[in-house]
C-alpha cells in the first residue's frame, strides 16, 4: 500500500503531526545461518527490522505479513510468523520522524525462518536490505531495533514471551 492512503495517512491529514498511538509489528527474519534481515530507511538512513503500522480491519499478524512484503519483497506465510515480545515502551518506541510526525509505537515482534520471494528493497522505504549476524547488525542501528534483538536473544535463551 505504502504511506499515501494508509491508515495513519489518513489520521495525519487530520492531526497534523500530534503523537499518535500506533499498534504495528516488527518481523527479524532469520536465513539457514541465523542471520537477520536488516534494512536501511531511506529517509533517515538507520537500519532497522521490517516494520509497519496496522491498517483498519487488519491485525499484528496482517501488519507483518504486508509490511515485510512492501519493504523486501519477501513473503511470509501467517503459520510461520512466532510471537517473541512486544515493545511498547515510550522511552524507547517514541519515534519522531524527520518530517516532525510523532508516533509513539505498540509493536507485535515475530520471529520467521521461512520465507519465499526474492531480495529487494521496497523502493519508497528503504535504502538497501542485508542478512546480518545479530551479534554484528549494521550501524546506525535503530534504538528500537537494539531492543527488540536483545528481546529476542531473551526469548531464545529463556523461551519466555518478551514485553518491553
């Protein structure tokens, strides 16, 4: 879908660039080696995970399916999607945007090891997309997306559900 027509697009038209509570979800998607799916916003340069806001009618599972999509050109089937954290905390998830939007995020982490199409950069979103090894992301790694590795390491070592 992209930005123009979305949800949150929608609601911006509205309220300006106010801080708006957001639900979305984040995908680390995992290659046979364990590397990570990092990719580069093109609009402030940081790497990040795939990530996106929910739409109207849609859900965590829905918003992780189609933003990885949009942003890599790789699919994800609903069934390989597992649930390892939320993070929600406004000390790390309030994000300003370079054009002043404020969002402070509510995101579902899933975790995928399965997945089909082919590697590319979703040309609005994103600069470029690489596997990483988690102990080694690239730089300048979003403050959230620290986290959200450091969830996941948690949940691979305790296997408990993560909530930050």
């Amino acid at each position: 879908m992209g930005y123009i027509g979305s949800y949150i697009w929608s609601l911006r038209q509205k309220v300006g660039s106010r801080l708006l509570l957001v639900p979305g979800a984040q995908v680390l998607l995992l290659d046979a080696d364990g590397r990570g799916l990092f990719q580069q916003r093109a609009d402030s340069g940081v790497w990040e995970l795939p990530a996106g806001a929910c739409e109207e009618g849609g859900d965590f599972a829905d918003a992780a399916v189609r933003e990885l999509a949009e942003e890599t050109g790789l699919r994800v089937e609903r069934a390989d999607l597992v649930a390892f954290g939320s993070l929600s905390d406004p000390q790390v998830h309030t994000l300003t945007y370079p054009n002043g939007d404020m969002t402070h995020c509510f995101a579902l982490c899933f975790v995928a090891r399965r997945w089909s199409g082919e590697l590319r950069p979703g040309p609005d979103e994103v600069r470029q997309v690489e596997f990483r090894a988690l102990t080694d992301p690239p730089s300048p790694l979003h403050p959230p997306t620290a986290v959200a590795l450091s969830m996941y390491e948690a949940f691979r070592d305790e296997g408990r559900f993560q909530a930050r």
